[in-house]
C-alpha cells in the first residue's frame, strides 16, 4: 500500500476538555511504528484532528487562551512523533436536533476562520513555513441535515481555504444506499468539487475522496469494500451496488465503488487537473496485489 500513496493520514487527533488537551482515539499503540515505516518508503505522515461523530465546542473555540493551548498541544504532538503535517477533520457532525445542531453551526461560522488562521501561523513559526502540510477535510457539499425538511451551511464564505494547502472532499455518505458516492455526486454539473469550486476553492487546492466501503443507511448499515469482494469473489468491475442482508437489518442495497467507478473518478482527476484523491480508508480495500484493488487500480490510471 504505502508504494501506492503519498500520505498516510492519521485518525483522530481529539480534544479531551474545553482547555484544549488532546489524546488520540484508541487503536494507536504502534503509532511510532506505523510513522517510521511510512517515512522509509518516502510516505508523508499527518495527524487528522477531530473526525465524524466528535463536536469541537465554542467553550473550546470562542476562548483565546484554550484555542491557544489547543494549538499548542496539537503542535506538541506533531513534534513529538516527527509528523510532516496536520489535517483538521473539525466536520459539523449530524444531530437530529436543531437547537444542538444550530450550535454546531455556529461554532463552525464564528470559529473555523479563527482556528484556522490561528494554527497556520503557529506552524509555520514553530517549523518554519512550509515545512508542515496543513489542509482540512470538508463534507460532501457545505450542507448538513439536521431534520427531515431543514438543511443548514456550515463552513463560511471567508477565504479560510486560503491558509491551507489543500481541502479534501468527503465525497461520501451524502446519499445512501446505490446512490452512494457516484460518478456524478462528485463530478457533476450540480456535484461536490462544482460546488466547491463555486464557492470559492480554486481546483489546485481540491483533493476528491473515494469511499473504500458500502454504505446502505445510517449506523451499521455499512460494509468494507474487501468484504463485499469476500461475498461475491467474481464480481463484475462495473458493478456499483449489492443487496444484502447484515445481521438483522434485513435486504439493503449497498452502494460502493468498484474498479470501473474509481478507474473513471481518477480519470476525471487528471483531466480536471485536481491535486488529488484522498481514500476512507485503506482497511476497507484488498490487499494492493490483488487485482480487484480499489488503491491498485486509482494508482494504475494516476500514473498513466
């Protein structure tokens, strides 16, 4: 896999308190390891800071001092572990709720700039500019539900994607079950990088994402794209969608992208002259030997 990347990003960098004291989530024993055998095969490491289901609060975000020790640790922690860059995931987390989700909201409107501009000047001071990649992670599109009929912008019209070094789109989870990350949501007329690109991005900061898992409905309603090969080991290359029946959920259909979907997303990369494609995540595809390998066959059609 690493022979087939350039970054390897580093899931999640969390706050613990309101101060601004960070940890990372559990499962990162061999971190040092994981890090230094990257680097050997020339793989850039960064540490990816919030992720989905984890609300950045204003008690956190709207005080100078606990954005300022946040800050701080966050560059600690990249010292520490000789780490080549930070990726802030800080996503506006869905709550059926709108009282809770407008406070989300607004955390995101009033703060993001801030913290943003914030940590990119203590970067580059602590390292020297430009020695630390610093880019973010945004949704699908700049909306969020957070009721049956309300939709809500999240990220402001600010410039913020001017201190960065490039904006991942989470191309994925906007629709659910053989709807889910196609063709079209990403690279249509009405799909994620025009939208973006509207709203102010240049397409040289654009990096796209490709889900390497199913998605059928929310909570479990998922399966890894390995697992699906696992079911049905002479599935077709075209083949975008399965029903199945996980557990006890009963007969869904299962969307994903298969080798020709990826192959035709990597395709439109290139010709758009995009910066990239970011993958969630690499447990989910074969080993990069095997021929039905998501990243094997991204990295075939990039490097044609």
């Amino acid at each position: 896999q690493l022979k087939n990347i350039s970054h390897l990003a580093i899931s999640f960098l969390r706050p613990v308190n309101s101060i601004g004291d960070v940890s990372l989530t559990s499962g990162w024993e061999n971190l040092d390891s994981v890090i230094s055998i990257a680097q050997k095969h020339n793989v850039k490491t960064l540490i990816s800071f919030g992720g989905g289901e984890f609300k950045i609060t204003s008690e956190l975000m709207e005080v100078s001092e606990h954005r300022k020790n946040l800050i701080n640790n966050i560059l600690n922690f990249i010292e520490k572990y000789s780490l080549d860059g930070f990726d802030c995931d800080w996503e506006p987390s869905w709550d059926n709720n709108r009282n809770k989700m407008e406070i989300v909201n607004n955390t995101i409107n009033n703060y993001y700039f801030i913290f943003i501009k914030e940590f990119r000047k203590a970067l580059d001071v602590k390292f020297g500019k430009g020695s630390k990649s610093f880019s973010a992670a945004v949704l699908n599109k700049n909306l969020i539900w957070y009721s049956q009929d309300k939709q809500i912008a999240h990220f402001p019209k600010n410039g913020w994607w001017n201190y960065l070094d490039w904006i991942s789109l989470m191309n994925y989870d906007n629709e659910l079950g053989s709807l889910h990350s196609t063709f079209n949501s990403v690279f249509g007329s009405n799909g994620s990088v025009s939208h973006w690109t509207n709203f102010g991005i240049p397409k040289n900061k654009i990096i796209t994402g490709i889900p390497f898992y199913a998605r059928a409905g929310w909570g479990n309603e998922w399966l890894f794209y390995k697992d699906i090969v696992a079911f049905y080991p002479s599935i077709n290359d075209t083949v975008d969608f399965i029903s199945y029946g996980k557990n006890n959920l009963g007969m869904k259909n299962y969307g994903f992208n298969g080798i020709s979907t990826v192959t035709q997303k990597a395709r439109e990369i290139k010709k758009l002259n995009l910066a990239g494609v970011m993958m969630w995540q690499l447990d989910g595809d074969l080993p990069v030997k095997n021929k039905k390998s998501l990243l094997k066959a991204i990295s075939n059609e990039l490097r044609q």
